[in-house]
C-alpha cells in the first residue's frame, strides 16, 4: 500500500465512523461496505455530469440493498429488532458521508474534479433532519421515521425538500448554499452544537 491508497483507506474509515452507521450493519457487512467505498470513490473522477453522479449513486444504494444486513440489535424499550436487508436510505446516507469527507472536506480525489463533484452530492440526511424536512406540505408522501425506512422515491423526495429549504429560507442560508453544505448546516442546529 502506498501514501496515497493509506490516505483514501483513512478517508473512508472516518466517513464510515462519522456517518454513526458502523453499529448499524453486521460485522461482515462493514467490510463489504469498506470494499465497495474504495471501489466507488475511486470512479468519482470520471464522472462527467450530474446524471452519471446520478446513475452512479443509485447503483451504490441498490448494491447496498442487495449485498448488505443490519445488525441484530435490542433497542432502549427492550425491543429487538432481528437482522434483515438494508435499505435504499441507509445506503444513501453512508455514500453521502462517504462523498462529504473525500470530495467536500478533503478536495479528492484531485481539486478540480471535487470542484466539479460538490455541486452534485446530496445531503446526508439523518432521523432528525427527516423529521424537520416533514414542516413541509409537500412531505406528506413521506411514512418513513427512520433512515431505515426510506425507499428511493423517498430519498429523492427528501432531496427536493433539502432545496425547497434553502430556497424558503434564504435568511438562514446564503445564496448558492449546496445540499452537501445544508446537512453540515442543519446537523449542527438540530443537535444544537
């Protein structure tokens, strides 16, 4: 391994511990997922537009569906949630943390490739945020209450909900604020930091 291959394994290895996921997922799952990042990740500088970040995000969530499990876990009331399929919405959330840390944050996998990339990540929208998002009358085709719950029609309702936000709340945001840049945002104020 050299430098550069240490420093994307490192990459990815914050962006999954800060995605708060890692518990989420059984034990074989994680390095099924840290696998997928560094082969995905490495793809990011030949994407050309917003629809093959599109179509290349979408892969990764079904992918994600398909090949991983959550964890078998008690929950705070006792109950026990088995382990079963992950779902679109889990999926979603680590590749946009994942993107957030290595394009965003750390400018990979070259500046102007990140440049080009940032104005296409979404945001990484958690339990809270989804719960804010539903002010809107538009998220009424949302049931879900979790992460765990989201499909891909709600994860993109989600997304255009995250627009809607920064575009009614200009008084909050500044002009030209990136959905990336809304859940670093937004995580802050919800949990108060």
């Amino acid at each position: 391994m050299n430098a550069e291959q240490a420093k994307i394994q490192n990459v990815i290895d914050m962006a999954f511990g800060f995605s708060a996921m890692t518990r989420v997922f059984e034990k074989q799952s994680t390095e099924k997922i840290i696998n997928k990042l560094n082969e995905v990740l490495s793809q990011i500088a030949y994407l050309k537009n917003k629809r093959e970040f599109t179509d290349f995000h979408d892969d990764f969530c079904r992918w994600f569906e398909q090949n991983i499990k959550t964890a078998k876990r008690e929950k705070k009331n006792g109950r026990i949630n088995s382990s079963g399929p992950a779902s679109y919405g889990q999926g979603a959330k680590v590749l946009d943390v994942a993107l957030k840390v290595y394009v965003y944050y750390c400018h990979l996998p070259d500046p102007e490739t990140a440049e080009r990339t940032t104005r296409w990540l979404n945001a990484a929208i958690d339990t809270k945020m989804m719960g804010y998002l539903k002010k809107y009358p538009e998220a009424v085709s949302i049931k879900a209450t979790a992460i765990a719950d989201v499909d891909e029609k709600t994860y993109a309702v989600l997304q255009k909900l995250v627009r809607k936000d920064i575009q009614d709340n200009k008084h909050k945001f500044l002009s030209g604020t990136l959905l990336v840049q809304w859940d670093d945002i937004m995580w802050r104020y919800l949990n108060k930091k």
